[in-house]
C-alpha cells in the first residue's frame, strides 16, 4: 500500500486507492491467503500483491506481483462500453509470475545452492570413461541418453576417473555414468548420484526409466 504521508508520490485519488486495495485484499480473503500490508511500498501508479518466496535458509526474495493500474488506462483514455451503454475507464491489472526472470534465476539458485533437482539442472548426466577402450561403448551410451531428450555430456579425456568424478561433483551433476572395460563387456553401466552416492551397476534401460521418472515426477 502506499504511504498516506507522500501523496504526492501517487496517482489516483483516495477513492481509487481504496477501492483497489480493498479488491487485493478481498481477493486474498478468499482465496484465504495470509498476508501483511506494507506501507510505502507500492508502486506510484497503485497497489500490488508481492508473494514472497521463502529459501532454503529461510530467507525472503520478491516473486511474483499482481498490480493493480488505475494510471495508464487514464492516460490512454483506455474505455470499454458497460450494460448501461456508457464509456467506462477499464482497470489494469499488472501480472508477473514469476517477476524478473533474473531475479527468480538468482533465487532459484542461492535456493538449491546450484544442486538443482535432475528436471532443471543445466546438465542432467556425465557419463565418464575409465579407460580409453571403452571409448566407443561410452559414445553409444551418450547418443542413446542424447535421443531420450536428456541434456548430456562425455568426457573421454586421459585422466584418472576419481578425477572426472571429483570434477563433476563440484559441477553438481546429479547422475555420472561411470563405463569402462567391464560395463562394456556386460552391457552394463555403473552409476554415481550426486553427494559421492555409489548407486551400483545397472542396464541402461534401468537408468533411463529412472531418469524419466525424476523428471516426470519433478523428483
């Protein structure tokens, strides 16, 4: 709501600045929202609803807004023609829902501190190769998790697998797919979840079904 001390600041009228924060707050009545009234923090043009979204540490960011503009409608002579045969001014309601995009990106983030469940991290699989023969089994693996629309990289570079591990551990990748020459003889693949989780050895069927399942689910 606005600061009753700075009317200046404001456009529209008491009138239009009551009836507005009444309809808000009716609204949320019914929809039985609890909230709280904030002076002096409206926008010039009239009041709004900010949700706040609450992080992992507790902490408050801005999201979505709902505003209600009595201003621009005004000034644009923006009418609509009611039962009565009469021009009306219309009133703008301004709906973000997820507020600035930036914004919620740097919440989103500060809230899974990068961990991001499987459904929206960046890159969803690893998969890793133990040793340089088992670069081909490790490229068929890619292109099959490639088709099912995962978002997938390989790494075949000449370096210890603890070390692609812990690299990839820091890059917060939930799945790495671990092949080398015995996943290439059984057909298999070894799988390690984020947080150093050794999930054993499995198909690569198996797998697939689990990572669907995450993504379907929003697990």
């Amino acid at each position: 709501m606005r600061d009753p001390k700075e009317k200046k600041k404001y456009a529209g009228s008491d009138e239009e600045w009551n009836m507005a924060e009444s309809a808000l707050e009716n609204a949320l009545k019914k929809k039985g929202i609890p909230y709280k009234r904030a002076e002096g923090e409206a926008v010039f043009y009239g009041p709004k609803i900010d949700i706040k979204l609450i992080d992992a540490l507790g902490r408050r960011w801005q999201g979505p807004t709902i505003q209600f503009d009595f201003n621009l409608p005004k000034r644009f002579n923006v009418t609509y023609i009611e039962k009565d045969g009469k021009e009306h001014l219309v009133f703008m309601i301004h709906r973000a829902l997820l507020g600035s995009i930036e914004r919620f990106m740097g919440t989103l983030i500060e809230h899974y501190a990068g961990a991001f469940p499987v459904w929206i991290a960046p890159t969803q699989v690893s998969v890793l190769t133990i040793t340089g023969s088992a670069d081909d089994y490790a490229k068929e693996v890619y292109e099959k998790l490639l088709s099912e629309g995962f978002r997938v990289e390989i790494d075949l570079r000449n370096e210890k697998i603890n070390y692609k591990v812990r690299e990839k551990e820091a890059m917060k990748v939930p799945y790495m797919v671990i092949v080398g020459d015995k996943e290439k003889e059984n057909g298999k693949i070894s799988l390690r979840g984020r947080g150093r989780k050794n999930l054993g050895t499995l198909s690569l069927d198996k797998f697939i079904e689990r990572v669907h399942n995450d993504v379907d689910l929003k697990r």
